[in-house]
C-alpha cells in the first residue's frame, strides 16, 4: 500500500510540474510528490531499493546526456568561470 501511496504522489506531482510548463517537471514533480507524502503520511515514502536507485539514476544520466551537444558545450564553456564559483 505504501508503494502505491508513494507512486500515485509522485506521478500526480510529476504530471502536474509537466502540464504547468515547469523547467524539469516531471522530476522537479515527482521530487515534491514524495516529499510531501514523507512529510505528511504517518508512514513515509515506500524505500527505494540500492538495484532500483542505480537503474533510476542510469536512466536519469542517459537522459540527460542524450541533450548534450556541441552547442550548448560551448555555450558551458563561456560560462565557466561563474558556473565554476556556483559549484564551489
């Protein structure tokens, strides 16, 4: 039931960010989803386990990494001393 609980908060939060045009929806979404339904149940988010996380995050990378291109490349490295401070 947990499970269910935790699934239904974060694709509700996920497809609402996403039908507001939210930069990063679905994840910014799904992030709050669950958040609340840790903060506010009794019994907490349902615990993702350490296989399930790394396949989450491998996924997460390739989708990231498919945007990747030689413009916006560019467009980091002209950036890079002040994305270079926000790091530190």
């Amino acid at each position: 039931m947990k499970l269910l609980v935790t699934l239904l908060a974060v694709l509700l939060g996920a497809s609402l960010f996403e039908r507001l045009h939210v930069p990063a929806g679905a994840l910014l979404g799904g992030a709050l989803g669950a958040g609340l339904i840790n903060t506010l149940a009794s019994q907490g988010v349902a615990n993702v386990t350490p296989p399930v996380r790394f396949v989450a995050f491998a996924i997460l990378g390739w989708s990231i990494g498919s945007t990747i291109s030689r413009e916006s490349l560019t467009a980091l490295r002209s950036h890079a001393l002040l994305l270079g401070t926000a790091i530190v």
